[in-house]
C-alpha cells in the first residue's frame, strides 16, 4: 500500500494508472476508520482496478466552536485497516497544502445546502463541496463512494459533479449500525454509557415512523410529532433535538405527505455531540 504526503506524488501515481487504462475508486474521510468507513473501501475495491483511501480532518467544514481540535485521529490504525481492506493507495495531505496562504476559492452548491444540517451548520457544506472537489482534481477518480448516513452531503456532491461536469461516478452506501442500532459515527466515541443509550432512540424512532408509513400515515407533521416525542421519552430527558425533517429524497425540500422517495432525517444533541441519522423510504 502506497502512502502519499505530497498533492504532487498523488498526482503522479494516479496519472500512471488512468494511462495504464486502470479505473480509480475512491474514498474521501476524516480518518478515525469504524466499520461504516470499511464498508465504502469494500464497495471501492469492487468497483475500481485500484482503491484510493484520502485521510484528512478538513479544518474548512468545521465552525469555530466545533470539535476540529478534538476529532479522533488515529493514523496508524487507520493504515492498517486500509492495508487489511486491500486499499492500494493513501492520501494523507495538511493543512499547508490543501489551503495555501491567500487561499479564497470555495465551491458553493445552493439550495440543497440550505435546509437540514445547513440550517444549524452554514458553512459546512461550502467547506466540504470545496475539499471534495479538491480531492477529486487531485486523486482524479472514475468513481467515489460516500456513506448514506450524511445523505445530505451525498445530495450535495451528486448536485456539485452534475453541475461542474466532472466526470466522478458518485455511489452511496447503506448506513452501518452497531448491533443496537445506533449508527456508526467517528462521534459515538465522545458519548458517555447514558448518552450512548439514550442516542438509540434516534434509531428506535426511526422504526417507529416506518411502522406508521407502512401502516397508512401520510401526514409529515403526525408522523413527526411522534418522532419527536419518541426521542423525548425514549432519551430520557438527555436528547436535545436540531430537527426532524421529512424531505423529498432528491430536492431535500420539505413534504407535508409523504411522497417516495422520502427522507426523514434526524440531528439530536446527546450531551455536546451532535449525532444524525436518517432513514429513506423508497
Ligand atoms: O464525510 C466525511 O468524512 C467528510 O465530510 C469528507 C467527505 C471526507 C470531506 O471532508
């Protein structure tokens, strides 16, 4: 397995394999590698000749008063789950290189970006668009595997390849749950054992509302109140709701009936962490 420090030695050996014919897939993350990330390398190594893993903590998507600074950070551990998942390459740039002094250029996609974690987060996705297309100049994937649980950054970066024209192939992956049901987040590990059992009900009210979808209920707003008011008891007091949202899957528009593809899509505070998760119905 390759390790790259240098944008230039990236370059380079990606350059030698597209002109030895050989497809590239790619997955961009933060590092701290849980089970959900070694799903998006398995789905990779099926889809390309080579798999291209990038790791870096993207200072840009994080507000002031975020958790940049304490975000697990595990190099070494993280290489050998790459190496175990058979990853040829990995890109480990800084912050020097990824934002040059004067840097100034951002990537905005608009509307999508607007509602859900854009609400309560309103620089994010203009710092994660930017980076990812960033990477993707750099690593120069035929196609790029993103995770279902930020359904909304997945949204946006489909949004940004069709309206930049670049030619990446972009794959979502189903949500990995640990065996309660709590999906897995590089953040699950700032949970205390109360907050992690209260963070189930995120989940548990997710069940919740597909049962009243696949009993009849159309009604956004029913089917919210009792989602939030699952998350209530459930959470013991201990979950502080963002929002609970049912949106068109695609436009991510909100739907006062349901209408498939939907998304219903949850961010709680357990404590400080901020936690999502979401469910589509297809
Ligand atoms: O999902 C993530 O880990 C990050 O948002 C990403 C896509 C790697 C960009 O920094």
């Amino acid at each position: 397995m390759q390790i790259f420090h240098t944008i230039s030695e990236m370059r380079a050996w990606s350059n030698a394999e597209k002109l030895a014919g050989r497809r590239i897939a790619f997955v961009p993350t933060m590092g701290a590698l849980h089970e959900g990330h070694l799903s998006l390398l398995r789905e990779g190594r099926m889809r390309g000749d080579r798999l291209v893993l990038s790791i870096y903590v993207n200072p840009t998507q994080f507000a002031p008063a975020e958790d940049l600074a304490k975000y697990p950070r595990d190099l070494e551990g993280d290489l050998a789950k790459a190496r175990a998942e058979g990853t040829d390459a990995v890109f480990v740039p800084n912050d020097a290189m990824m934002y040059p002094e004067r840097f100034q250029t951002y990537v905005t996609v608009e509307e999508v970006t607007k509602s859900l974690c854009g609400a309560s987060r309103p620089k994010h996705f203009r710092g994660v668009s930017t980076v990812v297309a960033k990477l993707f100049n750099i690593v120069q994937p035929d196609t790029a595997i993103f995770g279902e649980k930020d359904f909304q950054q997945l949204v946006v970066i489909r949004r940004m390849v069709l309206d930049l024209n670049m030619p990446v192939d972009i794959v979502g992956c189903p949500i990995v749950r640990e065996p309660d049901g709590l999906a897995m987040s590089s953040r699950n590990k700032y949970l205390s054992a109360e907050e992690r059992a209260a963070a189930l009900s995120l989940n548990r009210s997710l069940i919740e509302a597909g049962r009243m979808i696949e009993s009849g209920e159309k009604r956004a707003d029913s089917i919210l109140a009792r989602v939030r008011s699952f998350i209530e008891d459930e959470g013991k007091g201990l979950m502080r709701i963002d929002y609970a949202s049912i949106v068109d899957a695609e436009t991510l528009r909100d739907l006062a009936q349901i209408k498939q593809p939907a998304l219903l899509a949850l961010a709680a505070f357990a404590g400080k962490t901020r936690l999502i998760d979401n469910r589509c119905f297809r």
